[in-house]
C-alpha cells in the first residue's frame, strides 16, 4: 500500500468518526430535550443514564 492511500485512508477514517460523533450527539441532544434516558456500556456494565449529563 502507498504512502498516500495510508494517508487517504486515515482521513476518512477520521471523517467517519467525526460523523459518528456527531450523530450520537444529536441523538442525546433530542433525547435530552424530551428529558430521557439512554443507556451506554460505562466500564463494561450498561447502565441508564439521563441523556442531559451527557451533554455537558
């Protein structure tokens, strides 16, 4: 693999993370102001937790 497709390859890794992000931060920003709950793996154990402490 050249230099240059590693390098391609990284930025869209990253603007594929990025996405990702942002997605799940809309998504507790709309469950937030519905003032719900989501549940997240926080150290191996799912847990429920209020969508609002997430966002802070």
């Amino acid at each position: 693999m050249k230099e240059h497709e590693k390098s391609e390859g990284r930025i869209l890794n990253e603007k594929i993370l990025e996405g990702i992000r942002k997605a799940v931060r809309q998504l507790y920003e709309r469950v937030a102001a519905r003032d719900g709950d989501v549940v997240i793996s926080r150290d191996g154990k799912v847990v429920t937790v209020k969508a609002k402490d997430l966002i802070k």
